[in-house]
C-alpha cells in the first residue's frame, strides 16, 4: 500500500448489473491513482443512477410570509421504501423531480415540477437557486440534488390555503399526493429528509433568521 497521497482515480472498467428501470446499478472496478506515481490494487465500487442525461434532481422550496411567520409548501406522496423500515410510506417532503434529457436547463425543470406537483401556474415568477447544488452520497448514488426557491404571491397562497392543488400528473407513484402550507417550525419538526432540512436552513438563513430567533 502506497504511503503518498492519493490524486486521482482509475477507471479500468465497468459492468452494468442492472440497465434497465429508474435505477441502474453498475460495479466499477476501480484503482487509486497516487502522487509519487504508483497505483494500487484495483477494487470494485458500485454505482446507483438514472438513465444517461438524469441524474441530477432539482428540489423546491416555496415559501411565504403570513403574519410573521414564515411557511414552506409540503407534499405528502408515496415514499414505499420507508414500509420496509416500519414507517409510514407517506411522509411530507418537498417538490421536487429528476432532470430530463431534453430540459433546457435547471429553471425549466424546478418550474415544471412546481406546476405539476404544486398545482399553481408561475406569473413569470423565476425560482432561484438556494446555495450550492451537492451530491445525495457521493460513496454509491451520482445524484447530485439543486436547490431552488420561490416566494408565492397573494393568489397562490390562498390557492394552497384552499387545498385547490394538484393530486399529480406525473407517475404513478405521484398519485394521491397532497401539498400543504405549513409553518417553519412545524415542518423542522416533521422533517425526515436531510436534504429539505439542509435547504430549509439556507432558506431561513436568506430570508427569515429575524423571524425565527429566539
């Protein structure tokens, strides 16, 4: 085993195990690249992501001011995997969905995911990026997740307070799902998702820190 640092990584293959589906699992078979110019072993490494061109993720946080307090739209939907753990296979989260192929860019894709998942239509309203964009776990999944934001104006907000929103148009697993108005508070306290706490955070930090100190 090489004593000096480690500076790259050497691909030297890889076998799909899996190409088909929404998750494709390939096993890389991999080998340290080092400063002083020696290698080590090779090793394999697994690797869970989309098709080509899918898999990045953009995840919205819309949000608004109603008597000084600030709340966050949440989506209950499907989550099947959480059963497998005893929990309940609904919780709240945020919209949110994977780029597609032919989507001009990151904005394209927040704005229809807001349509489709939100139910309201954008009055030439632009989300905006909320931070940095990071990697779900950069050990196994290529995901990379972008953060955006958006301030709902008057009709919007009494739209979602209504619950005159969309049940979803898009899979079928998307069926069924509802969105909802909820205080800062209330939804830190239901959270179960690392990266909607994360964004939850910068989006306090950006608009709210007053509101909430103390």
């Amino acid at each position: 085993m090489s004593s000096s640092k480690i500076i790259d990584v050497e691909i030297i293959e890889k076998n799909p195990i899996r190409d088909k589906g929404f998750a494709r699992l390939t096993q890389l078979v991999v080998r340290n690249v080092y400063e002083d110019g020696t290698k080590s072993e090779p090793y394999f490494c697994d690797a869970v992501h989309r098709k080509p061109g899918a898999d990045d993720a953009v995840v919205m946080f819309l949000h608004a001011d109603i008597c000084g307090m600030p709340h966050v739209v949440m989506r209950r939907q499907s989550r099947p995997l959480l059963a497998l753990r005893g929990e309940s296979p609904t919780p709240l989260g945020l919209p949110a969905g994977c780029v597609e192929p032919g989507d001009d860019n990151l904005v394209v894709r927040a704005i229809a995911e807001i349509e489709e998942e939100v139910g309201i239509v954008l009055a030439g309203q632009v989300p905006l990026e909320l931070g940095k964009p990071l990697y779900t776990s950069m050990g196994w999944i290529t995901e990379k997740i972008h953060f955006y934001e958006m301030l709902l104006n008057e009709s919007q907000i009494q739209l979602l307070k209504n619950g005159v929103v969309s049940q979803a148009q898009g899979e079928t697993m998307e069926a069924g799902g509802e969105c909802r108005l909820m205080s800062y508070p209330k939804v830190m306290r239901s959270c179960k998702s690392l990266m909607a706490e994360l964004g939850l955070r910068r989006l306090r930090e950006r608009y709210y820190e007053e509101h909430l100190q103390g």
